[in-house]
C-alpha cells in the first residue's frame, strides 16, 4: 500500500487548501487516518484524525479551522484547511493504521506536502 500526499502550496493568510492523500494497493481494514505536522526531524505531531467509526480528533490549534474528510470509494482522505496562518506553514504528513488480509496491523504514512502560509 502506498499513500500519495498531495495539495500542498503557498498561500496568504486567510486563505484555504485542501490536502489530499490517495491510497493504493489493496486495504482490507482501516482503524484510522490522520494527518501530521513535522515539528522536529523525526518527530510529528497531530493535525487531524479520523476513526473508521466516524469520530475525529483535532490539534487545539486548527479546531474550527480544519476538518478532515474520506471519499470511502475512493479510499482517499482530505484536510480542508481554512482560515491559514503563518503558524499553520509546516509539512504536512498522512497516514493510515489498519490490518492487512490476514490480520496483522499496518502503519503507512505518505509524503509530506508542504504548506507555507504568508503573511
């Protein structure tokens, strides 16, 4: 399985992006898919996650702001990000937890998109 993170870019504070990350291969069972912030060099924190059930989690700092979103068909997860500011610049990284067909767990993570906010 592969995620492929994409969406990221430039814009002023205010505006908006939308980030995408597509899986591909074969998923048999997915537990929860996220988005994370680089904040060191081996070292990420939460934007945004969503559970299989439905229910979400956000960082204090995009409450309001972000919301994170599946295209189940797909197998294609999002993070609209509204009302940027330069504290929201950062690389952005997905990822995805589940099981495999024969039930062992799985941790991917895609890329990093960059988001670079100006003010």
């Amino acid at each position: 399985v592969q995620l492929q993170a994409s969406g990221g870019g430039v814009v002023q504070a205010g505006g908006s992006l939308r980030l995408s990350c597509a899986a591909s291969g074969t998923i048999y069972s997915i537990t929860e898919m996220g988005w994370y912030r680089q904040i060191a060099r081996d070292e990420v924190d939460l934007v945004a996650l969503l559970k299989s059930e439905g229910t979400t989690k956000y960082a204090d700092s995009v409450k309001g702001r972000f919301t994170i979103s599946r295209d189940t068909s797909e197998n294609t997860f999002y993070l609209q990000m509204n009302n940027l500011n330069s504290r929201d610049s950062d690389n952005y990284y997905c990822n995805m937890r589940g099981r495999s067909g024969d039930g062992s767990p799985f941790n991917y993570w895609g890329q990093g998109t960059q988001v670079t906010v100006s003010s």
